[in-house]
C-alpha cells in the first residue's frame, strides 16, 4: 500500500509537468521474482521526455542493484517505489554525465535512509576520464571536493551514507565478480566505447540472469561471451542505421546490436538509451534492423517499465 500510494502521488506529480505520456506507462515491479526496471531510456539530449541512462534490479519486490545514475533517475527513483536502503550495489558504467549526474542527488541524505555501508563499482580511469574512487574524492572530498557536505559518503563528517567504491581496471580484459552475496552475483567486463573507459554488468539470481550492455560499440566478441544465453540483454540502441565515423566507434548500430544478441542466444532483448531516435519512424528502422538479426523476444524501453526476468 505504501509504494502504491508513492506511485499514485508520482504519476499526478509527473502528469502536472507535463509527461504524461510515459509516465502513464509506468508499473510496479512484481513483489516475487526477478525483474528489470529502466529508470532512464533516454539522454544524454535534452527535450525529450525520457530520463537518460539507469536500470534497477528487483529481487523479491525489493530494488537489489541501481545501474548508472543519469539525468532523472533521481526522481524516476522516487516514482519507482524503490528504497536506498534495500540496494546491495550501485554499478556505473562509466562516467559519461548522462550515466551519473544524479549520483550526488540520490546520496544526499542518504545517511537518512540507510546505515549499511554501500557498495558501489566502476571503471578506471583515462584521458579526460578520472578512475571510478579519484570521481568520488572529487565529488565529496572535505576539503577539496565540489560537494564536501556530502564528505560522510567518503567516511567523513558530513553528510551522505559511508560507500564502498571499486575501481574496476579496463585494461584487464577479463570478467570480474564485483558482488557476490546470497545468491546474488554480479560481474563486471570493459567494454570498447572509443576512448572512455567503460563496463558491462552481468547480474545473476536463482538461475536468471540479466545483462547490461553499458555504451559500446559491439565490436569486442568477449562481451558475446560474457552475455551467453542471458535471460535478459539490455542493450543500447544509441544511434540510428548506417551511422559512421566517431559515433560509430562509441556505440553499435542497429544491425550489430542484433548479431550481439543472435550470436550470445540470449531470451529476451530491451532496447534502451535511444537519444538518437527522436522520429518515431527512425526507432521502428532501428528496431526492424535488430529484427532482421535476433528473432527472440525484443521489447524497446520506456521510463519506468518493469520487464519481469524469467
């Protein structure tokens, strides 16, 4: 009753700014099972009504794993009926503003809603890239940090529950366990997203598993391998068909987000981030690309859709 009335409140709240229509769409998450949620199928452009990039794993009606943080899952958070306190780990995939803007938001007051330590993951560092724990310090060092309030997520004297960061290194090109407690097992792989260092996640509870492809542009057959007969590939379809140069070198197109999904047998496939496919009739050519490849189940995103995983 409680997440119900949450939802309800969230619904007419995102209906008075003006987004009704996905907002409309969004459902609770089943209180047995396992399920995906995508908080954010859009971003990183602006005037659309999708939130960017972030996915919660629902285990037994309790959010269990957060995926990225972009632009508006704070309050697709909220809408969701999610609580902090139940996740085990937040997993970013790589440091794009469109997968963790709202990171500072969800840890404020945090110390509020839990006393757990959180664990968190993401990748090392490169370029223009700080490595995943030298972004925390950045964010909430005491001194020296853009939101030293927030310190008391470094273990300090402010504000914001104590994290447990790791730091992935994505130039061992092999799969890692990043949690595993439970029953609940998480994986993390680097994937090829041009320059920027980034991560897969695989997520696997009673015997199902889901996959979060992160931005890449598909070319790597080690992430086939990682993916292998998932029950569910969550798989960014960024950019539309034919595109070439740079955008090509940070996310696979139409067509290889289909063999990707063929080639690794996996059950189901969820289309998400789809900032690039604002014509409707350009998604629908994207998606029949997919098609033409993987003829399993495909089901394209929407802000707080929950997919059950069986």
């Amino acid at each position: 009753m409680v997440r119900l009335a949450r939802f309800a409140m969230c619904l007419s709240c995102g209906m008075a700014l003006g987004t009704p229509t996905m907002l409309a769409s969004q459902t609770l998450c089943p209180s047995e099972g396992v399920a995906v949620q995508v908080l954010g199928s859009g971003g990183p452009r602006t005037g659309s009504d999708r939130a960017s990039a972030s996915y919660l794993v629902w285990v037994d009606g309790r959010a269990r794993v957060m995926v990225d943080a972009g632009g508006g899952s704070f309050v697709r958070f909220g809408a969701s009926g999610a609580r902090l306190a139940d996740l085990r780990l937040i997993a970013l995939s790589h440091l794009h503003p469109d997968h963790v803007t709202d990171l500072a938001g969800l840890l404020w007051l945090s110390d509020a809603a839990r006393v757990e330590p959180l664990r968190m993951v993401g990748p090392s560092g490169a370029g223009d890239f700080p490595a995943f724990d030298d972004f925390l310090q950045r964010l909430f060092h005491p001194e020296s940090g853009a939101f030293p309030v927030l310190s008391g997520v470094l273990g300090g004297q402010g504000r914001g529950v104590r994290t447990l960061p790791n730091t992935i290194d994505v130039t061992h090109h092999v799969s890692s366990v990043v949690f595993e407690e439970s029953g609940l097992r998480i994986l993390a792989h680097p994937v090829p997203h041009g320059p920027v260092p980034a991560l897969a996640f695989r997520v696997e509870i009673d015997g199902l598993s889901v996959v979060f492809s992160g931005d890449q542009n598909g070319s790597d057959p080690a992430f086939v391998e990682f993916s292998e007969e998932a029950t569910t590939l969550v798989m960014h379809l960024a950019v539309p068909p034919r595109t070439s140069g740079f955008a090509r070198d940070l996310h696979a197109t139409p067509d290889v987000v289909g063999q990707v999904a063929k080639s690794a047998s996996v059950r189901e496939l969820i289309l998400s981030h789809l900032f690039a496919h604002d014509d409707p009739a350009d998604l629908e050519m994207g998606v029949d690309e997919v098609r033409a490849r993987y003829n399993g189940s495909i089901r394209v995103a929407e802000d707080l859709a929950c997919y059950p995983v069986r």
